[in-house]
C-alpha cells in the first residue's frame, strides 16, 4: 500500500485515485515491475462519502487533478504539519444527521512508545449528540483534559434544537451517507492485525454515533502500519487495539468541534455549538457561515 484516498463525490469521487497514482508513479513510488525502476504500479485504496448535492451542484465533485493535488500537498513539506479538521476535503459536504459533519484526528502515544492515530471524514445518518443532554457521544472518552472546557448547552436552546429537529438522525431517502475513518500506528502489525485494528475501529465509531452503521450508510475502516517500530506481544496488542477505537470516538467529537455552519442553495447545516470559545448555538444566525457552491472534496 503507498496512500490511501478519503474522497467526497461518491462513486465519482473515485476518479480523485488516478490522480494520486499519477503522482506516485511520477515519484517512482509503487509495487515494481521489473528492472526498469520507472515500471511501477501504486497501490492506492480509496473509499468516498455521498454528499452530491449538498453544496448546490450535484455536479461539482473531485476529479483525477484533485487528487494529484491532494497527493503533492501530503507529499510536500506542508504534508509533515497537523492535519487540517473541519470542513475541508473529503469532510467538504460531511453531515452527521442534521448537523454539520467534517474531519476529525486524534491521536496517543502508548506506554511501549508507539503511537496510534485515528482520521475520521464524519458523513453519517445518525446523530453524535445525546438529544437528553445535548453532549457529544463520544466525550467521555477524551484524554485527561482534552474535553473538560465543554459544557452543556443551554436548557431553553437544547429544546429548541430538539423541537427544530436537529438532534435527530436522517434516516429517510436513499443511501446518502458514509463515515470513513483511517487509522496508523507506527507499531509493526501483521495483516490479520490490521484487520484486527480496523474493526476495533468500527467500534470506536459506534461509540460516537448512534444509531450507526445503518441501512443508509457505507461506513468504512482502514488501518495500516508503518511497520517503523518493533512488533508488540500480546498485552502491547491489546493496548493499542483499545487505544486505536478510542481515538476513532475522539476523532468523532474533534469532527463535530472543529465544522462550521454552511449554507448552500442545497441547505443549511448548523455546527454544534462548542463554549468556550463562545460560539452561536444551533438557531442563532451564523455571522461567519461558510456559504459555498461545492459539494465535495
């Protein structure tokens, strides 16, 4: 494997994968074919969010040259930087029920000395928030500190929200929402392993989001290592599996933390409103809200 692809633009937002082989193969990057170092063939899984439409235009999605783009900023020096959460890339048109969805990290360094890290592009039917309370699912999970400046939203906005019907899932119509979510560890992992952190990943995300996995959804999971550490024994394996699901229920609530309201032609998502820093909560209007013709990324 030599990148993976998170893209929005459903089915056609596969077309973003020819560009990121393209700037492999330009790189000399991907499985040989021979002597000749410039015969090689990248190996780039990839999976998409539905979001056509959402920003006005079912026909604005990514194509081969979004995809080269995406490749050379993550190969680039920029590449080595935090990676970028909210409303951007692949989380472009993400929704998580009735509010705004987008990209979340999260990340923890293990007690070997390892790290384990999660990328979540929330795109799903079901809510992350507790409609009793109006608190994210998944922040009791946070590290020490990480959450504690939440607070619950005020009682009269919380009902209003309830009543305005923005807690709730979105479960109607056809197939039109998918999470993907990614994770690494620099630990070495065999393949049965990965497969193993992958679907410890599946149950982060059922922490986060509720319900989840749905008949309207096309969730996916990848893990991987770099193989750059040693390979653990077994009380080491466990630790990073359970690390590896909570960081994907983390990823969920920086996710939710980090999108902002939009408005397109196509509708209104409000974001969830986080204090502090203060913040409009879901019926105030948004001042700063991202209007934007593109549904994808």
């Amino acid at each position: 494997m030599n990148a993976v692809l998170l893209s929005g633009g459903s089915a056609y937002g596969l077309a973003a994968a020819d560009g990121v082989m393209r700037g492999l193969e330009s790189d000399r990057v991907g499985y040989p074919m021979g002597p000749d170092p410039e015969r090689v063939v990248p190996i780039v899984p990839a999976a998409v969010v539905f979001d056509l439409g959402r920003g006005g235009d079912f026909g604005a999605r990514p194509d081969a040259g979004t995809g080269l783009a995406a490749y050379r900023a993550a190969a680039g020096p920029s590449g080595a930087g935090p990676v970028a959460q909210g409303v951007l890339g692949a989380g472009t048109g993400a929704v998580c029920g009735a509010l705004k969805g987008g990209i979340g990290t999260a990340s923890a360094v293990l007690s070997g000395g390892g790290t384990v890290a999660a990328l979540v592009v929330l795109n799903a039917a079901g809510s992350a928030v507790h409609a009793a309370s109006g608190e994210l699912y998944g922040a009791r999970f946070g590290l020490a500190g990480e959450f504690d400046r939440l607070r619950p939203p005020d009682p009269a906005e919380l009902a209003a929200a309830r009543d305005a019907g923005l807690l709730r899932s979105v479960l109607d119509g056809p197939l039109r929402a998918t999470t993907l979510a990614l994770l690494g560890t620099d630990v070495t992992l065999t393949k049965a392993q990965c497969t193993l952190l992958a679907g410890m990943g599946a149950d982060g995300l059922a922490r986060g989001v509720r319900p989840v996995h749905t008949m309207v959804d096309g969730d996916t999971t990848f893990a991987l290592s770099t193989v750059s550490r040693p390979a653990p024994e077994l009380p080491g394996l466990h630790e990073l599996l359970a690390a590896g699901a909570d960081c994907v229920t983390r990823a969920i609530v920086h996710a939710m933390l980090a999108a902002e309201s939009v408005t397109t032609p196509a509708g209104t998502w409000p974001a969830y409103p986080r204090r502090p820093p203060h913040r409009p909560g879901w019926l105030t209007p948004y001042p700063t809200s991202r209007e934007s013709g593109i549904s994808s990324g």
